[in-house]
C-alpha cells in the first residue's frame, strides 16, 4: 500500500475510536456506577487509538517490510480493528433518550440513557468485539516491536560502523607515531646473510628450551665485534616465529625484534619501546586506553608510561617474545639496560621473554648477570658454524 492509502486505513480506524470514546466518557461521566464493561471499552478504545497512531508514523517514516505490509492487507488487523469498532459503535443508540426536563435529577436522566443503551442484552456480543480488538491490537503491537527492533539494529549498526572507521583512523595515527624507528630493514639484510644450517646451535642449547619453556625469563647471547651475533639473532627471530604458529592453536603468543644501530644516532630506549607497543598493538587490532591519551597529549610519553602502555598491551597475550640487537650500538644506553630489567624483573611482564645481544662491556654485564642466563659466542657449537660458512664460501669461490 502506497502512504496515503495507509494513512486513509488507519483514519478511518481512528474516527469510529474517537465517537465511541466519547460516548464512553459521556456514560460514565453520567453514571457513577456505570458498568464496568464499559470502562473496559474506553480502555482498549483509547489504547489501539494510541498504538494505531503510532503505527501511522512508523509507516510513513519506514520502508514498507513485510511485517507492515501484512497489518494492512485486506484481511489484517487494521482492517479487523475498523470492522469491530464499526460494530462496536452500532452498539450504541444512534440518538439517546434523554429527560424531557433540562432541570431533571441526574438519576432521572441516567436511567432512560442506559435503557437506550440496553446494555446488558448486548453484553456477550460486546465482549466478544473486544476480545477480538485486544487480539488485534496485540498483533498490532508485535509487529510494531519488531519494526522497532528493526529500527534499533539498523541505528547500532550505522554507530558501530560510524565507531569503527573512527577507531581505526585514531589506530592508525598512533601507530604512525610510535613508529619512530622502523628496524626492519636491518632485519631483512641480517636474514640475507644467514647461511643455512648455522645457528641451530642455539635453538638446541639449554638456555634456549629454559626460555621457551618459561623457566627462564631471559637469555643474554654476548661476544667480540664480528662474531656474528646480529645473524644469529635474526635466525633466533625465525625460531621464536616458528614457536608462536607452532602454539597459535593452544596459545596468545606474540614475538617482536628490534635491532640498535650505532646508525641510529640516538637512545634506543624510548624508539624500542614504541616499535613494540606499535607491532603488539597491531596484533590484537587495539589500542590500550592510557596508550591512546598519551598519544592525544602530545609531546614525548616518559620510558614509565611507555611501560605502562606495554604493561597493558601485554595482557592480550599468554606470552611475549623480544629479541634485541646490539644492544651495546644504543647511545646512553643505560636508559635502554633499565628498560631490559624491567621487563625481565617486574612482576607485571611475567608473559615477557628477552632475547638480548650484544658486545661484552661492563656495564651491560652488569645489568644481565643475575636476571639472564648468558651464552658466549666464544664456544665450540660456534667454531662447527664457522667452518661449515668457510667450507661453502670456498665450495663457492671455485665453482666455475
């Protein structure tokens, strides 16, 4: 049905509601003790008056669905209402008696009224054309719950899009600015340099299955410059990769690297700690509430809330890997050392697990030695990867 033929339906419905209103208002104004059934028609009257104009908005406002299109089909509820008050309202005397004297008691002219109402003979058919108003109107009144519902879905919906694009364009700012240093092209050259077979050393050592069964918080890989530690560290980054796929199923894991590089020019501590929140973030398509204020303040977070962030972040997961690189190439890395135990000794990064290189200095030594189990380069599983890369540099210096 086209809008005005709705409108035109429910009119109709809504004239017959207001006659008969007022004549049950005027009843029962006139007679203290009207009976009861008449209050009763006054009731559900006034109500599918209310719900039918309420049902004419929605309808003008909506698109027709197919629970609007079956109230006002030929043989549906609307037209049931307009039958029923239509008899309703023959029910009624057409001209009430009234007193011949505009001076007469009020009882002397109730008593003619209701004798023209006749309404105790009438009784059982008017009971009936309520029952089936009020089962009219409770079909009524569904289908309008359901157009509602309809309503409110479609409104959530609209938010929660209007929310996530919003989300996602606040995420993407953030991660734009805790990426200050991008270590992944030292990573990509460190892994082209890998000769296959090296370094599984380590990934059979003990320290290695103490960190990856969580007996261990820390492993502390150090030797000479040349020794070959950046390779093996983005081979031990591979190793902590294949981990978390080969637990995805059971596990939250997550791993992240970070290399230092004297190239860098800068106190690593702070850009390392945004690479990971950045990188974990990512993971988990989320941004930490306190993480995304200091994002809306401005201006440089401290090393403590960069922590907290991570402290927050870190919960999305059942275990966090960090592998980092030269750790000795940071300037004023003693900012960077603190950062490292923390993460290793606070109570709150019990998920972490560090992964650390660097050269041997005293001040680095310092710091690891009681929170790490360190491993030399200095050592015989060492010297076989070292003859097994000069075997295949010379297989491939005399090749033709």
């Amino acid at each position: 049905m086209d809008p005005l033929s709705i409108s035109a339906s429910v009119f109709a419905v809504v004239q017959v509601a207001d006659r008969i209103i007022a004549l049950c208002k005027s009843y029962i104004k006139a007679v203290r003790d009207a009976p009861s059934d008449i209050r009763a028609f006054l009731i559900e009257i006034s109500a599918i008056k209310s719900m039918l104009g309420n049902l004419n908005f929605i309808a003008s406002c909506s698109n027709k669905t197919i629970a609007l299109a079956d109230l006002f089909a030929s043989s549906g509820p609307i037209e049931g209402c307009r039958r029923a008050v239509s008899e309703i309202e023959a029910l009624f005397p057409t001209n009430p008696t009234r007193s011949a004297s505009g001076a007469s008691s009020k009882k002397r002219r109730v008593k003619p009224t209701l004798e023209a109402l006749a309404w105790p003979f009438k009784t059982a058919k008017a009971t009936k054309l309520l029952d089936e108003i009020t089962q009219y109107k409770t079909t009524i009144s569904l289908a309008l719950t359901t157009e509602a519902g309809r309503d409110i879905k479609e409104i959530k919906l609209k938010v929660n899009e209007i929310h996530t694009n919003l989300t996602e364009s606040q995420r993407f700012e953030v991660y734009k600015w805790l990426r200050a240093t991008d270590p992944s092209s030292l990573h990509h050259r460190a892994c082209d340099q890998y000769e296959s077979g090296t370094g599984d050393w380590m990934l059979r050592s003990d320290e290695w299955k103490s960190l990856t069964e969580n007996n261990n918080r820390c492993v502390w890989i150090h030797g000479v410059p040349g020794a070959g530690k950046t390779i093996l560290a983005s081979h031990l980054i591979q190793g902590v990769k294949s981990l978390c796929e080969d637990r995805a199923t059971t596990q939250k894991c997550a791993y992240v690297y970070y290399y230092c590089y004297f190239g860098h020019n800068q106190n690593e501590a702070a850009p390392f700690l945004k690479w990971i929140l950045g990188q974990l973030c990512r993971q988990v398509d989320k941004i930490p509430p306190h993480l995304h204020n200091l994002y809306k303040h401005g201006g440089e977070p401290s090393l403590v809330d960069l922590l907290r962030s991570l402290e927050a972040i870190v919960e999305e997961f059942d275990s966090v890997y960090l592998v980092v690189d030269a750790v000795d190439e940071s300037r004023e890395r003693a900012d960077l050392l603190k950062v490292l135990r923390d993460l290793v000794t606070d109570v709150t990064f019990q998920k972490v697990r560090v992964i650390v290189t660097s050269r041997e200095y005293l001040d680095i030594e310092k710091v690891m030695d009681g929170i790490s189990a360190p491993v030399s380069m200095r050592n015989p599983l060492l010297d076989e990867d070292i003859r097994l890369f000069l075997r295949r540099a010379e297989y491939s210096f005399t090749m033709p």
